[in-house]
C-alpha cells in the first residue's frame, strides 16, 4: 500500500521563496553577501 508523502519544511519553505517570485540564484546571492558583511565585521 503507498501512504501520500507529506511535505517537509524543506518543502514549505521552497513553496514561499517560489510563492515570492525568489529563486535558488537569489537565495544563493542572499547568503553570499550575508558571509561577506559577516567577514567584513570580523576583522
């Protein structure tokens, strides 16, 4: 018997970024710039 799978967060959060027109580029962008102030602010 297939039980339906049930949505992870992981699932719940893809659906929100898509839901804001964001893509994997802008996330990737967003945690790019986040590690450089962070680098930035260390020294």
């Amino acid at each position: 018997m297939l039980t339906p799978a049930r949505p992870t967060r992981a699932d719940e959060v893809r659906a929100k970024l898509a839901e804001r027109g964001l893509t994997d580029a802008d996330v990737a962008e967003a945690v790019a710039w986040a590690r450089r102030a962070d680098n930035e602010g260390a020294r």
